[in-house]
C-alpha cells in the first residue's frame, strides 16, 4: 500500500516515520509513505501556501494552485482509491475506517492548516473528510500520523503473529484484556494464576470475561 501525505511541515512527520513499526513496514516493503512538501508546488518568489479569505473573517486560507498542482501530479502517476483531507468537521476516525482504508492500494492524505483549505478543493478534489476527534489541532500531520498508523499496522505481515492486530481492542468492538509480563510477582502484586495455569482454554475463556468486563463497565456504548 502507498500513502501519499501532503503537508507544508513534512519535517513534522519524518521523524514518526522513520521508526518502529512505521519504518519496519517501508522497509520490508509492505507500506510505502511519501512525504510531500506543498510549498514545492508554489512558484511565487515568496512560495505563498496560504492567503488571506475573501470576506474578511480572521486567518489565512491555504491556497487552491500548489494542492492542485500537486495532487495533479500524484494523480498522473498512478491512480489513487482516496484523497483524504484531515479536518475536525469530518466523518470521525474509527478502527473500522482504518480497516477499510488498509485493503486500499494508493491514498492520499492532505493536511489542513490555518483556517482551513480553500473550499473548491475540498469540492473537486478530496473524495473523503475525516477527523480524529472532536478538538481541534493546529495542522491535519498529528491526524495523518494517527490515521496512517493504525492503517499500516493491519496490513498484514506488518505485525508478527504474536502482536496480531486481531487482539486489538475495538477490533471485534471489544477492548483487550489486561496483559502482563514477568515477574509473575513484584512487591506482592500478583499475576492473576490463570495466566500460568499454562491452560490455553481457561485462559481464552478469562481473557474474553476481562474483555467484557472492561467494555462494561469503561465503554459500554461499544456493546450497543
Ligand atoms: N485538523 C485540526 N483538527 C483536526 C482533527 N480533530 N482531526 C483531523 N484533522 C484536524
């Protein structure tokens, strides 16, 4: 899968990309994400992204010619299943989104800034809107860093068996029960004994109660 990110701070995200499982991923070749620097695309002599809005309001606006040439560009090369532009007002991010979008080939994600982008992008170009959450960021990369994190990480071979994204929480509207490591005892602070009864039924069977148990009682709307 190929992530194409469009950003006037790419500086802001190649540190994120560039380790852990991120990087791991490019480098076995299951994931490719590209970093593109918007202001590339200006060819004013002061490299303008953003301008002031027509009607007066505060703040500045991203201009409409350096994200169209660029996604112009990107859109030459090969086709792409999504352009996504990160904003607070769009659909809310979800595991099942992220599902969707890791069985997809090319995206790519635009991130906002300021006040916003000029609206005829968001009109003709961007084919979904998508938010991490009900505030507000200063720029759409720590929403591009989120969503293309939780995608690259289903894709599978990204993960081991042992890290399977099957056992996420919210992957079956569930969240995951409790794990632990060793000692299996610190300052008397016990390893519940079923986890070394070595009993791999009773232990499937606690880790689904706890599982249950937990969206009870801490996200409840989940079983809804
Ligand atoms: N840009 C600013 N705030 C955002 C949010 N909550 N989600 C996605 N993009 C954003």
């Amino acid at each position: 899968m190929r992530i194409d990110i469009l950003t006037v701070f790419p500086e802001m995200l190649e540190g994120f990309f560039s380790c852990s499982m991120m990087a791991r991923a490019q480098k076995a070749g299951l994931a490719e994400i590209h970093l593109h620097d918007i202001r590339d695309y200006t060819t004013d002599k002061h490299h303008k992204t953003d301008d002031y809005p027509f009607g007066g309001c505060a703040g500045l606006v991203m201009k409409i010619e350096p994200i169209d040439r660029l996604i112009t560009d990107l859109k030459s090369q090969r086709d792409y299943d999504e352009v996504i532009y990160t904003s607070p007002d769009g659909e809310r991010f979800s595991q099942k989104t992220a599902n969707t979008l890791s069985l997809l080939e090319n995206i790519i994600i635009l991130c906002g800034h300021y006040k916003g982008i000029d609206y005829r992008i968001r009109e003709h170009l961007i084919t979904s809107e998508i938010s991490i959450g009900d505030y507000v960021l200063t720029g759409g990369e720590l929403a591009a860093a989120v969503m293309t994190d939780s995608i690259v990480r289903l894709i599978p071979g990204v993960l081991s068996d042992e890290q399977s994204a099957l056992s996420d929480s919210f992957q079956d509207n569930l969240l995951a029960p409790p794990v632990y490591t060793r000692p299996a005892e610190y300052k008397g602070w016990k390893v519940p004994d079923v986890l070394l009864s070595g009993n791999q039924a009773l232990i499937d069977d606690w880790e689904f109660q706890q599982s249950m148990e937990r969206t009870r009682r801490l996200r409840p709307d989940l079983l809804q």
